[in-house]
C-alpha cells in the first residue's frame, strides 16, 4: 500500500514531510515526462522548458525528502522504523550520517537523490536541439521509477506503532572502518551517472539522429561516470583489505562483480565511441554498450536487493528485488524494440574496420571487454541458474573460476592497450607498423629478461611485466613524437604547455600508466602474497614469514559503541597495534581491525584472530603483499587522467596546428 495513505499527523513531522515530499516529486516528474513528450512530439521548445523546470522541482522535494531521512537518523527520531532499525542514540554522528545509505530503503534513497542532481545538471548542461526533450523524458522515466520504489514498498519514512527508547544500531561492517562513509557514494554516483549517457542513446533512437553528435554530447558524461565507478570499487577493495582480515582486497563476491561488469562494459564504450566520432562507424555496437552497461547497474542492484546472490555486501532479500528485476526487462526490451525500429540507420557504411587499424584493435578489444563481462556475470548467476533447475544450491563459483579467463584477457587487453595509439585510422602499412612496434617489442623483452635474472619464473609474472613495459614504451614513444611535431611546427614550451594543448589525449595516456601500475599491483600481490599463522605467547618471540614477532602485551579499551580488544606486538622492533571490534548490538561477534605497515614495495598485514580471556597469549595471521600500494597508487594516476581528458584545450590552435603536420594524425585520439 502506497505510504502516503497512511499519513497522519500524529506521526513524526520529519516521517510525514519526508512522504509528503515524495508525492510531490512524483507529481511533479509526471507533469515533467507529459511536457518533455509534448516536446519531443511537436518541436516546441517551451515544454521542453517546462520538464525542465520539473526536473529541478523533483530534486528539490527529493532533497527535502533525504534531509528529513537525514534530521529523523542524527536525532534519533525512533518512531520512523528505518531509523529504529539502523541507527543508535549513542552513535558518533558520522555512522548517523552514514546510516542513511547504510540499509535496502535508505541506500535506493540515496541513488534517486544522485540521480535527481544529475539530472537538474544535465538540464543546464544539455544542448537545445532535438535530443534535448528526448533526454528528459528517458531521465524523468528513470527518476519516476525510483521515486515510486521510495514511496512505496521501499519508504524509509514506514512509522512504529510502539516507539522503543533505543535503537537496533548500524551494521558493524560498515562501521568498523571510514570508507564505507565514502565507498557507497562514490559506486552510486558511477551507477547512477551511467543513467545520462543511455537517457542520450534512447533519444537518438527515439530522434534517427545516430551520428556522431550523441557520442560526442556523452563522453564527458561518461568519463564522470567511470571516473566514479572506478573509485567506487577501488575504494570497496580498500575496506575489504582494512577490514575483513584475509589480507585481500577482492574475493569475485557476486555484488563485486556486479559493480564490475558496468564498469568493464562502460570502459569499452569509451573507447568505441571514438570510432563513430572519427569514421561513423560502430553506430549500433554503441548504442547497445550503453544499454547494457547501464542495465547492468540496474541488475547489480536487483543482485544486491533480490536476495538471490549470497554476499557479504548484499542486503536481505524482499519485493524490491522483483521490482528492479520488472524495471531492468523494460529498459532491455525498450532498447529491443528502439534498436529493432531503427536497424536501417544503425546500421555502419563502408569497409568494415581492418585487423591492422586503430579502430580495429578497438573493436578487438571491445570484444575482449564484452567477453570477459559475459564470463564474470555467467560466473555470479550460475549457482542460482543450477538452484533454479535442482531446486537447492549446492554449487559454488570461486576465484579458479574467474582466474581461469581473467588472465587470458586481461593480459590480452594488455597488448591491445600498446598496440592501439600506434595504429593510424583506417590501415597499417607492414613497414611503418614494424617500425613503430620494434621498440615496445625490445622494451618488453628486456623486461621479461630482467624479471628472469631477479629470479621471476611465474609465466603470468613475465608475461604481465613484459606486457607493462611494452605500454609504458609505446606512450613514451608517443609522447615524444608529439613533442618533435610542436618543435617542427615552431611550438615549443614545457610538459605543462603540451598536456594543456591535448589534454584528452595526454589524460589518456596517464590513464593507461594507471592501469599499467594497478596491473603490476594485482599480479605481484596474487602471484607473490605469502601468508602464515601462528599463536603468540606473552613475551615470547616467534617466526613468521621470516619477520620475528613479539607480543609485549594485550589490552582493553571502551568505545562508546562497544569496546576494543588491542594486542601489542612488535615485527622486527617495530611496533604494531592489531584490534578486535566489538560491538553494542552485535554482542559477542568480534570484528578485526588489522594493523597494516604501508610500503611501496609491499605492505606487512596483521591481523589477530583470537585472544586469551587472561592476555597471555594471541593467534595472529601475517600477511605480506608486494607491490599492494601499486594499486592505490596506480588509481590516484588513472584519476589524474580522467580529470585531465574533462578539461578543454586550451590553446585549440596550436592543436590544430600539431594535427596538420604528417604522421600526426596517426598519435591523436
């Protein structure tokens, strides 16, 4: 029953203006969508204007909405049942903050409050031509779902009949560590982001117009998009390594392929977009990359609600899950059907792309993306495809699995990634493309020779450092052949002057040294983790992974949440404080706090898992991890590029200039 029907005014004020502000974004987005498809219908721009207005209506009552959620959770308004349930009077106030997207209703609160910014951004930001009314309507479609969802078997306003003095608490995993402040924003704002660029690819199916102006209106929407979704998961392999106490940072849990497989599929599209940007071609291919990366966001939260996947990360199971299951079948069979009435123009002209081409070696690798998607979400739905045929679940998918092909593409990617800005548009010569593969060839051997005498003989190892190395030459050759083209083209200045003449292609290319970086980081730490157990003895010495441990002394601490067991051991005369959390309404579940010694070269990881009622001894697990920090540190550079590719050139003439010269055009994005 829808909430509102319930209102009454004996209710908490806050519950009764966050459901009444619900109604009204939902009235107003459905007076949005009428004026947007009047637009769209007639050509007339001032309902076009109109939906706009709406738009930004709908986020202002969604954001008093989320304001109520957020005053009713850091005043421990009891009376509203999501706050009873998740949040505590004790609580510090960032877990209160925190807690408004830290269960099912307030978590799908905070995706329609993201995409309500984004879509009163886009309505300051979209161009006004035909697309523009087109666009609203397919962003008001996805806010008036959500909107729906929240008012209705979703409400976080759902009052108490019997108001209890104290609350049930937040989930002590997401308060063991600050990331989960930061983790669910920066994932939902790379789902939700995913929203604009399909609302584009619906509107020019809806339009015919599937050039090249589409693509182009959505790049910077979708680097924003990937730029968040890549610290989204990033971030969430981060709390895993801090918190979970195995000493990883992704373990191929079905909600973190679900965050994945967008993430995969958005990447390939943006690197297909260039094709149809610069040959017209891959109009189709486009189109449906965006469809299902953006539907994927849709399933990985039909994943995580439906209670059909078991995860660590997943919230129980309920008629959400059926309801985003009905909303994702829309989304799939309205791009069916859009697809199918516009085949004939989606269709490519001219020579498809040749093998010895850049847009080849991007279609090859677009294939690579699309595969290794496929593989990932065949490998989370296949327990429940097996439970659905058997009636039970007793079949499990574990990382020998997703290893399995992984590797293969992963390292295949690799070569692709090199071999891609060498190519010109169009065809190869035998010649000039040996020339110009002779030194990333030389780079990589060499490295390969190199990891050989360090005593490296894991295939994977070599292969991945070769592959490294053979990138990292391939942008250096680039980038000194741009600079040789300024200098012929009587343009000098430093490194500074020539990012800001290209920044798309130099933010490019330091994306590529990011993900050169965060390769190294996950192969070494994989293939070379060590990892032992062992129990300590008060003031007794023992070896571990070759490191001498000590424990000097155990201790207790009080929190106001619930208190803190700290073992004090030193590893090798260094000190370290290793904990156990416990928590008020978790009782007696402990909840470990590892101690982590940071190291570019490769992080020491302690983490206790037991301890004795009376302090004499502890059992610890030591973990040691090379090159770890190379995945940190190699995402900080990918995001340092995607910021660089946003910015305009600033000096457009000079670029135009370097563009003229011969062979030029062979290096440009």
């Amino acid at each position: 029953m829808l909430s509102w029907y319930s209102l009454s005014f004996s209710q908490s004020p806050l519950a009764l203006l966050g459901q009444l502000s619900l109604l009204l974004a939902l009235l107003f987005g459905l007076g949005g969508l009428w004026q947007a498809v009047v637009a769209g219908r007639t050509g007339d721009p001032r309902p076009a204007q109109s939906a706009a207005h709406a738009i930004a209506a709908v986020f202002g009552f969604v954001t008093i909405s989320v304001g109520a959620l957020l005053a009713a959770m850091i005043g421990s308004d009891f009376s509203v049942r999501y706050v009873a349930e998740h949040s505590m009077a004790s609580s510090p106030l960032w877990i209160k903050i925190t807690g408004l997207w830290g269960a099912l209703e307030g978590s799908i609160m905070l995706w329609l409050w993201l995409l309500s910014l984004y879509a009163v951004i886009l309505t300051r930001t979209a161009c006004k031509d035909s697309l523009r009314p087109w666009v609203f309507s397919a962003m008001l479609f996805n806010l008036l779902f959500f909107i729906g969802v929240c008012a209705t078997i979703a409400s976080p306003f759902t009052p108490l009949a019997t108001i209890p003095t104290d609350g049930a608490g937040p989930n002590p995993a997401l308060q063991n560590h600050w990331m989960m402040a930061v983790h669910p924003v920066l994932l939902y704002l790379g789902f939700v982001g995913l929203a604009v660029p399909f609302a584009y690819a619906v509107a020019a199916l809806i339009t015919g117009r599937l050039s090249d102006h589409w693509v182009s209106a959505v790049r910077r929407w979708t680097l924003v998009a990937w730029g968040f979704l890549t610290l989204g998961i990033v971030s969430g392999g981060w709390w895993s390594y801090e918190t979970l106490g195995w000493g990883g940072y992704w373990a191929w849990d079905p909600v973190e392929n679900a965050s994945f497989i967008p993430w995969l599929l958005a990447t390939a599209f943006l690197h297909s977009i260039q094709i149809q940007e610069r040959r017209g071609q891959m109009r189709g291919w486009n189109v449906w990359l965006i469809v299902l990366a953006y539907a994927s966001t849709v399933l990985g939260t039909f994943l995580n609600r439906s209670g059909i996947v078991q995860s660590v990360h997943a919230f129980a199971g309920g008629p959400v899950g059926g309801v985003f299951f009905g909303f994702l079948a829309v989304l799939l069979l309205g791009g069916i059907a859009l697809a199918a009435w516009r085949a004939p123009r989606l269709r490519d002209s001219g020579e498809p792309p040749h093998a010895l081409s850049r847009e080849g070696a991007f279609l090859a690798g677009n294939w690579l993306f699309v595969v290794f998607a496929f593989m990932v979400l065949l490998g989370t739905l296949f327990p429940t495809l097996i439970e659905a045929v058997q009636g039970h679940r007793d079949t499990s998918v574990g990382p020998p699995f997703y290893n399995a092909f992984a590797v293969p593409l992963g390292l295949g990617l690799l070569l692709l990634m090199g071999i891609g800005p060498l190519l010109p548009w169009r065809r190869a010569e035998g010649q000039s493309l040996w020339r110009a593969l002779r030194p990333l060839l030389i780079a990589g051997g060499v490295a390969a020779l190199i990891g050989l005498a360090a005593g490296l003989r894991h295939p994977g190892v070599l292969a991945t450092l070769a592959l490294c190395a053979y990138n990292l030459a391939g942008l250096a050759g680039l980038t000194w052949r741009h600079l040789q083209e300024r200098r012929a083209a009587g343009l000098g200045g430093g490194l500074s002057t020539v990012f800001a003449s290209q920044p798309r292609r130099y933010g490019a290319y330091l994306a590529h040294i990011g993900l050169v970086m965060l390769a190294l980081g996950v192969v070494f730490s994989t293939v070379y983790r060590q990892d032992q157990q062992a129990t300590l003895n008060l003031n007794q010495q023992a070896s571990l992974l070759h490191e001498q441990l000590e424990l000097t002394g155990t201790r207790s601490v009080n929190r106001s949440d619930g208190h803190s067991l700290i073992a004090d051991i030193r590893i090798d005369g260094q000190p370290y404080e290793a904990r156990m959390n416990f928590y008020q309404q978790a009782g007696s579940m402990a909840f470990p706090a590892p101690a982590v010694r940071y190291g570019l070269w490769g992080d020491t990881y302690l983490v206790v898992s037991a301890f004795d009622e009376g302090g004499q001894w502890v059992s610890v697990r030591l973990v040691e991890s090379p090159l770890i920090a190379w995945i940190w540190l190699g995402t900080a550079v990918m995001m340092l590029g995607t910021g660089l590719s946003l910015v305009s050139p600033r000096r457009p003439r000079l670029q135009e200039a370097v563009s003229s010269l011969p062979h030029a055009a062979a290096a440009t994005d």
